[in-house]
C-alpha cells in the first residue's frame, strides 16, 4: 500500500513540474514572438486623426448607452457626445 501511494505521489510530482514547464515555455516562447513581430512588423501609427463623431459606434453600442443613461439619470440625462478614451 505505501509503496502505491509513493508511486503515485512521484507521478502526480513529475506531472505538476512537466505542465509547469511546458507552460513556461508557451510564455517565453510567445514573449518572443511578440517582440519580434512588434519590432519588424510594427502596427501603423495614428496620425492623430479623430473620429467622426458618434458613426464609428455601432448602433447597438450607442442604444446600450443611451439606456443606461436612462436608467441612472431616470430619464433626465441626454447622451450629447460619446468619446473613447
């Protein structure tokens, strides 16, 4: 019986630390990938150009808003301008 329990703790040990490794691994190993493609693939930059306005919000997301407004202000708020920060 001792000697089962002992075989089965050694395995569940060496299991734990592969997992363990392994995930490690995809960590570094995705660090890297990161890097390299931000630095010889880097994404455009804004040129500082702004939104036209409330067009670039879908429909959904500009109803969603507007209710909530509703609800807290019970009906006396007004939704005059919607920005991303």
């Amino acid at each position: 019986m001792e000697q089962n329990l002992s075989n089965a703790v050694s395995i569940l040990v060496v299991g734990m630390i592969t997992v363990l490794l392994i995930l490690w691994f995809v960590v570094i190993i995705g660090n890297l990938l990161i890097r390299v493609t931000n630095k010889y693939w880097p994404a455009p930059q804004n040129e500082g150009k702004t939104g036209t306005g409330i067009r670039t919000i879908s429909s959904g997301t500009i109803a969603a808003i507007m209710a909530a407004v509703e609800a807290v202000t019970g009906g006396e708020g007004k939704v005059t301008k919607i920005e991303k920060e």
